[in-house]
C-alpha cells in the first residue's frame, strides 16, 4: 500500500539544457520540499528549460503549487522556462481555485512540451 505522502520524481535529458521530470504521487506539505530540492538542483547545473509531466500527479497542496510557482520564477529569471504536460484532475482543479490555470503553459504530450523550446 502506497504511503499517504509518497512521490517519485524521475529525470531524462532531452538534449543540451533541457530536461523532463515526471512526477508521480502527492506533492504537498511533506513531499514539495523534495521536488523543489530537485529543480534547483538542475537549476545550479545550467539547466534552465524544464518540462514537468503531472500527469502521474494524484494530488497537489498550495504548498506543491508553490515549489511549481517558484521553479517557473526561477526559470525565466535565468532566460529559460518552466513547462508542464498532462496535468491531471487534481492539479488542474487546485490551478483553477488558486487563479493560476493562465499563468502556467501546459502541453498534451512531452514531445510537443520539447517542441516548445526548439522552435519545431
């Protein structure tokens, strides 16, 4: 049985400075901080274009919203960006409530997310 706050945050490289994370699990209170930890981590490394894929996402806090709020800041600042694929139910249901459904640039697959930073 999975833990009430479990999430899992896998890595690929897509060439040069972009990378995709997907997320699955709860990002809330208990877990935002590890998410966090990982984005900047790749922040610190030169990576500055980030495609976040939620679709594995089965619940989302104010306080998960806020690391993906943060990690968006920090992306433009450094001239990159911070996408997302697939939000699920959950997370497009907290984005709504929280007005933040406009400010985030979502994408139907990774492929067209990747797309999104090379111009294709």
């Amino acid at each position: 049985m999975e833990k009430a706050s479990e999430l899992k945050v896998e890595t690929r490289k897509c060439g040069g400075k972009t990378v995709v994370l997907t997320i699955h699990g709860v990002l809330d209170a208990h877990t935002s901080s590890q998410l966090e930890r990982r984005i900047f981590k790749l922040f610190d490394s030169g990576v500055h274009k980030i495609v976040a894929d939620l679709s594995g996402v089965k619940y989302i806090s104010s306080a998960g919203a806020g690391v993906l709020i943060s990690g968006m800041q920090e992306a433009s600042e450094k001239g990159g960006d911070f996408v997302f694929v697939k939000p699920s139910t959950s997370v497009k249901e907290l984005f709504d409530l929280l007005g933040l459904a406009s400010m985030f640039k979502s994408f139907p697959s990774v492929s067209e997310a990747i797309a999104h930073f090379t111009g294709r």
